[in-house]
C-alpha cells in the first residue's frame, strides 16, 4: 500500500515538473482549457434540445418550432466543430512548442557530458530519450491532460443536464458506473507497468540495432550474421511480448466498458418505457437520455485512451529527466579566457583512472616547451591518448596538477582551453556533409577563402578539387565516400583554420598507405610550425626529427630524449625501435 502510495506521489511530482515547461506558453495553454471547457458545455446541449424537439414539435407537432431547432442544433454542431478543430490545433502547438524546447534541453545536456558518461552509456539509449521518448512527451498535452479534463467536465456537465432532466433515470442509468471504476482503476495499475515495459523494450531494441549497424563490418568478417540475427530476433520478441500486454488489457478493458454501457441502456429501456407508459416521463426524455449514455460512457472508455497516453508521457517524461539529472558534466568553474596560449605545458606528478584506482597514468611528471614538438611513444595501454584527453579536460585527473603557461587548466574556461588546443585523432569522425561543412562546422566567422588557403598549405586542395561539387561535395556519414588519408587530410584543414595554439596528433599516421603518409607528413610540418604540438605515434619513423620524445611505459615516464639521445641509451626506446625496423625488413 505505501508502495503504491509513493508512486503515485511520485507521478504528481513529475507531472509538475512536466508542466513546467508550459509556462513560456501559458497563455496558449489557458486559451486551449477554454476551449475544452466550452466543447464540454456545447456537446451536451444536442441531447437536451433533441429532448426539448420530440416534446414539444414531435409529439406535439409543431413544424415550424421543429425548423427553428433544427437549424439552433446544426448551428451548434457547427460551432462544435470549428471550436474542436482550433482547440486540437492549439493542443497540439502546445506540446510540440514543448518538446522543442525539452529536446534543446536534454540534446545541450548530452553534448556537454563527459566522455566517461559515452563509455558507459549505449547511444541507442540515449537517440531513444532525444527522440522516440521526448516525442511522447508531446501527447500529454495533445492527448491528454487537457483532453482529459474536457472528458471529466463533459461528464459533469452530462451528469448535471441528466439530473436536471429526471433525477430518477439518472440515478437507475448509473448503477453500472461503481463497476466501471473498479475496471477502470484495475486497468490503469496494469497498464502503466506495461507501457513501462514497452520503453525498455524500445530502448533496448535502439541499442541494439545503433551498435550493429555501425560495427556491422565486424560482424560480417567473423561471419556472425546468424548469430547476431538469433539475439536481434530474441530483443524483438521481448518487444512485440511487451506491447501484446498493452493490447491484452486493452483488449480486456474495452468490452468491459461496452458491456456495462448496453447494461446501463438496457436498464434505461426497461425502467424509462415503463414510465413513458404511466406517464411519469416523456418520450424526449428517453431518448435524450439514450444519447446521455452514450455521451456518459464514451468520455469514460475515451478517459482510460487518455490514461494510457498520459502514462505513456509520464514513463517516458520520467526517463528523459534521468538524462536531464545526471551528474555527467565536467566542472567548469574556470573564468579565465585566453585569446592566446603560448604553449608550455607541465605535467607535475600526475595520477589518473578511469574507474577507481586502477591507475592509468602513475606520477606522471614531464614538461613541454613553448613551440616545441614532442612525441610520446610506448606499447599499446602505456597511457599516450589518456595524456591528451586530460589536456582538453576530457577527463579530469585525480591527483597532482597540469599546467598551460603556468596556470592550471582548471583555471581556464573549458569552452576557450578547447578552442586553444586543436586535437586531431587517429580515427577521424567526418558527419554526413559537405567538406566545407565538415572543416568549418558551421563557424560563420571562418571564410571560405580560409579554407581553401589551408588546404592549398596542407596539401588536400587538389584532391577535392577533383571531387564532384568540390568544397560542397558531401563526404555520406562518417566520411565513407573517402579515403582514411583524405579524411585525416581533412581533419588537419579542420585543425588549421580554428588556428590553435597547441596542436595534438593522435596516431595521425597510422592507418594510411604511404603515399597519403608522406602527404601527410608534409601537412603536419605546416600545422606544427611555430605551434606547441604533441605527437602520438606507433610508426618512430615519423617522430624522429621530433625535439623531445617521451616513452611510456604503464602509465609511467621511462625515458626522455631527442631520437639520437634516447638510442643511445640502449633502453626501451632502442628496444620498440629495432622491434619496429625488423618487422618492417622482415615484411
């Protein structure tokens, strides 16, 4: 009992939180609840002039008060339908109006999580949540809560004309309600937990096909096909189960309610004909009260759709504000804004985790000189890419301090710190637009001319000028109409017109055959010239000239040195270097 206490506690809170974001609208909303209390006013008004007609122009003929209402009746009904048509339009604004400004929300959350948020969270769910669940949300305002309250003032009204009318038949016409609540209060308890089912259904079912569409390459390598198929079919099946206990209750619930109306009517019948006869009732009353019923009983089956709608709104509303509560950004309490970084950095004694303290980075110490370019080589897990993501404060370290131009980057206002260090990464994401696009990302203060100079410098001009459409050629989604080394030529076009201060290439040449490699070694020439850089390589070819080189090794500083210094010191770095050179003989 308590349970069901809380949880409906629970409901009335988040349906106040829903409504919120009414409030930018409010006068729209009100003027709709006008709306839906006039329908609830004119609508029952038909019957009780239809009553009004058979008594007093039928039964007693009157042709011409039989013309006068006809004509009030189709006027109404015409008013009716012109109110119905603005308020469904209104409603409808209303939710969609909300909804936009929900989703800018949710969406403006999510891009600012931290990257340890992504490691942990499929995107299917969260595509689930920024669209499939927000556009439900829309409902509870388009079909449901001011619907509802139209219903239950259309009852209430209906419920009044009946009792003005003949408070006898109305009292024998509602014996079957008390059957009704109980139905209907036994339906809603099962469904909400059924529609509950049916979002995780749906949220699964997104992951699952988001994650295997886009590794759909590894999948058909190692000839998985049938067993992926096997566990989508299983999902499904969880799915379709989900949605056929929604359809089991209403399948149940709607009967219930077209049974007890034909009672109620059949009642009516009996008890009002009985006392047509005696002349204790007319015939309008009669048949109004036919029609009553019917008006009674439709708002009732109408308010249960309008219950599920609701429910629907609510179970989806409540994961959305999972999203919107969650404690995933990183903590920007910089103020300082830097136009320009000179470009020194200082590792001093850093420690870092991505989970607890399994540590990633170990008393990480180094320091990089303005304009210098240094390279960090080591075996794969030694902590190279983990040392760039604290940089931009992708990730924030645990203990000891990292420094730019002798303040701490904590210090420095995260947007503008970003803006100052370009990263360009091993595995280059290009969006489903054009080159121009994709280089500027929609930054109106960088020129067309801008670009083209860049690529001139970088060496990628050529090849685009050979695409069709040139700089508007749309490279499809993740740039899989180009090749790995024109997709990292264009992310260093990318990295030189927002012109950073610091410069950090991960893995830049590792993927690409070797003419795009000497293409790109003459592209990053251009990008470090007078720039702090970082470099992150496996191929030691590419680093030699570089000033500094610091290998890692789990996480730790093993050596610092120039190429010549470090070979000389016959230790880990000669060690990677002659592995490298004798599989590159061997091959």
């Amino acid at each position: 009992m308590a349970n069901s206490v809380s949880g409906r506690a629970f409901d009335v809170s988040l349906f106040k939180r829903v409504m919120r974001y009414v409030r930018p609208y409010n006068k729209l909303f009100y003027l709709t609840g006008a709306l839906t209390i006039l329908l609830a006013i004119l609508t029952p008004l038909r019957p009780y002039l239809i009553q009004y007609t058979v008594d007093n122009a039928i039964v007693k003929p009157n042709g011409q008060l039989l013309i006068t209402l006809t004509i009030v009746m189709v006027s109404i009904l015409i008013v009716e339908g012109g109110v119905q048509f603005i308020q469904t339009y209104m409603a409808n604004k209303v939710g969609q109006s909300v909804i936009k400004d929900l989703r800018n929300e949710t969406y403006d959350k999510i891009v600012n999580f931290k990257l340890k948020y992504f490691d942990r969270t499929p995107i299917g769910r969260l595509v689930t949540r920024a669209v499939s669940d927000i556009e439900t949300i829309s409902e509870i305002f388009s079909q449901g809560i001011l619907i509802i309250v139209g219903d239950i003032l259309k009852l209430v009204v209906v419920i009044g004309f009946m009792f003005y009318i003949d408070w006898r038949l109305t009292l024998f016409s509602l014996v079957p309600i008390p059957l009704l609540i109980i139905a209907t209060n036994i339906f809603k308890n099962y469904i909400k937990a059924a529609f509950q089912d049916v979002r995780n259904a749906v949220s699964n079912l997104n992951s699952f096909v988001q994650e295997h569409i886009t590794g759909m390459n590894i999948v058909q390598i190692f000839n998985q096909e049938k067993r992926e198929h096997k566990r989508f079919s299983d999902i499904n099946k969880e799915h379709m189960k989900a949605h056929i206990r929604t359809v089991w209750a209403n399948s149940i619930f709607f009967p219930v309610v077209e049974i007890l109306s034909a009672t109620s009517i059949a009642l009516l019948v009996w008890w009002g004909s009985k006392s047509v006869i005696q002349g204790e009732a007319s015939l309008g009353n009669l048949v109004a009260f036919i029609l009553y019923i019917y008006m009674l009983f439709r708002p009732i089956r109408q308010l249960a759709d309008r219950f599920n709608v609701l429910q629907m709104g609510m179970v989806a509303s409540e994961r959305v504000f999972k999203v919107l509560d969650t404690d995933a950004r990183i903590e920007d309490s910089g103020d300082k804004i830097p136009s320009y970084l000179k470009g020194k950095i200082e590792f001093d004694h850093v420690w870092f985790a991505y989970e607890g303290e399994d540590w990633i980075l170990k008393d990480l110490t180094f320091d990089v000189s303005k304009g210098e370019t240094v390279a960090f080589v080591g075996e794969t897990g030694a902590g190279k890419t983990s040392v760039i993501n604290l940089l931009s404060r992708f990730y924030e370290f645990q203990k000891g301090s990292i420094t730019i131009d002798r303040e701490d980057i904590r210090t420095y206002d995260l947007a503008k710190l970003r803006e100052r260090v370009g990263v360009v990464l091993q595995d280059v994401f290009l969006f489903s637009d054009s080159i121009y696009n994709n280089i500027t990302l929609y930054n109106d203060s960088i020129s067309k001319e801008k670009v083209i100079e860049a690529s001139k410098l970088v060496g990628a001009h050529e090849f685009i000028m050979k695409l069709p459409g040139n700089y508007d050629f749309n490279v499809r989604e993740r740039g899989g109409m180009l090749s790995v080394g024109q997709r990292q030529l264009i992310a260093f076009i990318r990295a030189y017109v927002y012109d950073p201060s610091i410069l950090v290439l991960d893995e830049a040449t590792s993927s690409v055959d070797t003419e795009s490699e000497m293409m790109i070694q003459r592209a990053i020439e251009v990008l470090t010239k007078g720039r702090t850089s970082i470099v992150i390589a496996h191929r030691l070819a590419t680093i030699q000239n570089a000033d500094k080189i610091i290998v890692l090794d789990k996480g730790r500083v093993m050596e610092i040195g120039n190429h010549q210094e470090l070979l000389k010191k016959d230790g880990h770095y000669k060690t990677l270097y002659e592995l490298q050179f004798s599989d590159a003989e061997e091959k």
